[in-house]
C-alpha cells in the first residue's frame, strides 16, 4: 500500500519517494505532442495544478527514467531537454504594488540561477526578457506559470488592486512578446481574467479550462479512484465496519461533484480522499479548512447574491466566462474557485443553459456554514450543533421546537447585520434550511404563486411562507389562498403548512402558525 499525500506537489519528490500517483499523464503528452503550443487553464485551490507543472517541467527537462510504467513513457517522444522559466507565486507577498514587483524580481532572479545565470537588477518585466532572450540562444524555452492570479486574489477588493493588475499585464506580456523564442507556455491558476484586463495583450493563450478534453484532467474520476484507492477502500470498509457497496456512495456525496464541462464526468478532490484515508476514513470537511473563502462571502454580502435563483434557474454560458476586476460577478467567482459547479445542462434556440449546484456535501455544509457564521457573527460551531437540533426537531415532527431553533439565529444574529431587506432576510433563511440537508425548495415554483420554503422529509412535507412585518395569520392565508398544498396532495404525505412573521424592528420571527391540511 502507497503512502498518500495532501502537502508534496513536486512530482519528482513524489516518484521517488513512493507516493501514490494518479497517472495524468495521458493528458501531458496530448498537450506537448502537437510541438510548439501555449496553455492556460484554471481550477479551484488545491486541485493538482502545482504538480501538473511540475510534472510539464521533469518532462521538459527529459527526465524520462521518472515516468517509467505511466501512460507517456512509452509514447512517441524525444525526451529532449529545453530550458524551463518555471514561476510559481505560492507563498509570496503581494501586499502592494511595491511588493509585487520586489516579489516578481525574486522569482525572476531565483529562474535564472537554477541556470546559473545572473541577471541585472532592473525591473521585473525587463528582467523577464532578458532571461528569456539569454536562454533561447541555444533552445526555444519553456515558460510554466503557476497561481498566476495569486497576486489579483490576494487583494480583490482592495483599493490598489487595479495597479495590482496593470503590474502583472506588463510583467505577462513579455510572453507573447517573445512567442517565437518558446516551445510550450502552460499558465495556470484558480480565476479567470485570461482574454479581459489581464491577459488582453496574450490573447494567444489557448483556454481549455472547459475543454472537453481536459475536463478530467484534475481531481480523480470514480474508475481512477476505485482503481488507485482499492487498497484503502477495502481497509476502510474494514474500519468503518460498512460494506463496500454502502461506503463508496457515501464518499462520492462527500467529494465528488466537480463538473468542468457538461458532457464530461465529475471528479474527487484530490485534496479531501486523500485527506479523508490519512485520517482513518473520518469523514469531514477537509477541503474547505485549507481556506475559507472570506472575501467572496463579503462579495456575495454586497451583492445581495441570490442563491436560490442561482440554484433552481438555468444560467447562460456567460457565467462561466472572464471577468473585469471592477466589475466582479459572484457568479463566475463561485464556479471558478469550486464552490459551485456544473450538475446538468440543456441546449434551448440554439444557447446551451446549465443547471448549477455545490459540487457535494463538504462543500455545501461548509460554505452555508461559513456564510452563516460570517454573516450574523454567530461562531461556527454554535450554527452546527443548533442545524443538528433543527434536524433532529423535523424527524420528530416537532415544528414549533424546530421554529424556536430558527430564532435562535436570528437572536444571536449581530445588531450592525442588516436582515431589514427581503433579499438578506431571504439569504439567511435560505442558507439554515439548506444546512438542515433534508429536501428544500425556497420559492419554490408552482401553478399558482412562489413558496418560501418546502422541506420533505419522509412521510410529511412542511409548507413554509415568511411576511416582513406582517403577521401569521397573513403568511398562512397566503398559503391556503394561493393553495401552494395542492402539488403535494397526491403524493401520499401529511402535509403541514406553517405561515411566520418577521419583525424587521425587534429583528426577530415573532409568531408563527401551523396547520395540518387534511
């Protein structure tokens, strides 16, 4: 049994040293076999993409002995060697302007050594030249950029992000500049700015971030897992006492889910298996700890960000698409760095819509919990173990202790927290319900109206409507006049129906109502 591991990312450190490696190398040799080609694609954090490089630079530097019984070690190739400019902005300051380009100088000046070549200290971008135009003399180069984005990430939202990205379009554009001098350019991070402000002057990039080709190059598919990981399913079965056949959906709900393309298969975090088999088979939310995605709760906060819409409607192609720093769309943000991803999609008058979803349960439990917490200041643990008794009320039937945990929230919800708007009132309510993970469908659609919330579990269903400074009574005639009910009455469950009142000046749900509908 191979040792797995979630922290080496040289691909070299990982041969020899006998870790378990997924064999990608179908995809490398399909990238480097047409001769000279330019790459950009990007993924969620801790996806694999560090270790993709560097496995493109042992290839590049011909150390074939290293991919001995993988896919490409015996494909028609030279193994020869080119001179790599490998730049990755992992673990470096870009606090401001002045230290990103001391930050791009180091990594510059760090490139050139590993050929011993010095180089004069000027700026970045001339600098880039430079070792460019001193190593093509003898061999086109290779130029692998990894976390190229890390320094826009870094400081979205911030006031000099701007001159943030006009540092890096100068310092980026030195690679189309010298095209003719490069055999391959591979540049890869989580967002996508590639075509708009960034990487408007190397629009010779070909993006294939939703290829179809290369929509299983990151993460594992579910025959590479149950090939790779046999091993560790069987000895986690052991320790779980569970058999197969019951454990292996149970870790696809938790990790799988990644789509990055619609016709493509979905994909494990690579990140969370193997976080998940090193800490003997506990299931948690391994993922999401790495990094918490505070400034894009911020962002989905400002925006008033609809997750329900987003969730029950189809969007255009265009969300997948670029954006402008100034002009940010919580949409492509959530699907490029992975908290939401592709579940279906349908073609209608000739544009192809997709139905979006979190990719699986840790990352749906861990972001609502999160943006809860974060957004009504109520610690993370506290929103956990009151979600657990709201379920444990619903299984017991009990709706008014299951309404008296849901004011809990809104008790402990900050007084500087706007919930005095339908929509943030609307993001609150929506987000516990989701947390509960049984059956929910706020605004839900129907024949006759919109349903704030239904949740289905088992034998019963619960008919939600919530009134801003309204009453009860109003909430539940609303239920019974617009007859939300009557889509469930053949279903063959008890059906309740609960009509509530929120208090924008108490900030409180103040009274609710229940009835059973016969």
């Amino acid at each position: 049994m191979k040792n797995i591991t979630s922290s080496v990312y040289t691909f070299e450190d990982i041969v020899k040293d006998d870790f378990l490696y997924v064999d990608k190398t179908e995809f490398i040799w399909n990238l480097i076999r047409q001769g000279k080609a330019m790459y950009f694609l990007s993924r969620p954090r801790r996806f694999g993409k560090s270790l993709t490089v560097s496995t493109l630079k042992a290839v590049f530097q011909g150390k074939k002995e290293l991919f001995k019984g993988l896919a490409i070690y015996d494909k028609p190739y030279d193994w020869k060697q080119y001179p790599v400019i490998h730049l990755d902005m992992n673990g470096l300051d870009f606090s401001s302007v002045e230290e990103l380009e001391s930050s791009l100088c180091d990594l510059v000046t760090e490139a050139a050594a590993s050929h011993e070549l010095r180089l004069e200290s000027a700026n970045a971008a001339s600098m880039f030249r430079a070792l460019i135009n001193q190593l093509a003399e003898q061999e086109q180069v290779v130029i692998l950029v990894d976390e190229y984005d890390k320094p826009i990430l870094n400081n979205l939202g911030k006031p000099h992000a701007q001159k943030i990205l006009d540092k890096l379009k100068t310092f980026y554009s030195v690679i189309k500049a010298f095209e003719s001098k490069e055999r391959f350019v591979f540049v890869t991070g989580v967002s996508k700015f590639c075509h708009v402000s960034l990487f408007s002057d190397l629009n010779n990039l070909t993006d294939i971030s939703m290829h179809r080709d290369y929509a299983t190059m990151f993460g594992y598919t579910q025959e590479e897992f149950e090939t790779y990981f046999a091993d560790r399913i069987d000895s986690a079965c052991k320790q779980l006492n569970m058999p197969c056949e019951e454990l292996l959906p149970e870790i696809k709900q938790w990790y799988d889910g990644y789509r990055f393309h619609a016709k493509a298969e979905s994909v494990y975090n690579p990140v969370s298996l193997a976080q998940f088999f090193m800490n003997d088979a506990e299931f948690n939310n391994y993922w999401f700890s790495t990094g918490t995605p505070s400034f894009l709760v911020e962002l989905t906060k400002k925006a008033d960000f609809n997750f329900e819409k987003t969730l029950s409607e189809p969007v255009m192609g265009l969300a997948f698409n670029a954006f402008e720093i100034d002009k940010i769309d919580p949409l492509a943000l959530l699907l490029q760095t992975g908290y939401l991803t592709i579940k279906s999609s349908f073609v209608d008058l000739g544009e192809t819509l997709y139905y979006l979803d979190f990719p699986n349960r840790e990352v749906k439990n861990a972001f609502e919990t999160y943006l809860i917490s974060d957004y009504a200041s109520i610690p993370q643990e506290t929103v956990g173990a009151n979600v657990f008794k709201m379920v444990k009320a619903i299984k017991a039937r009990d709706i008014n202790l299951f309404m008296e945990l849901l004011k809990t929230f809104f008790a402990a919800v900050q007084y500087d927290v706007a919930t005095d708007t339908e929509g943030r009132f609307q993001l609150l309510f929506y987000s516990v319900f989701l947390l509960i993970g049984v059956r929910v469908e706020a605004e839900s659609r129907t024949n006759n109206g919109r349903i704030d919330a239904v949740i289905c579990d088992g034998d019963h269903v619960y008919i939600f409507e919530f009134k801003i400074n309204q009453t009860a009574g109003i909430a539940l005639d609303q239920i019974r006049e617009k007859e939300y009910f009557r889509k469930y009455q053949h279903s063959g469950r008890k059906i309740i129906l609960v009509g509530a009142n929120f208090d924008t000046v108490s900030r409180q749900i103040t009274e609710w109502k229940s009835e059973t509908v016969c």
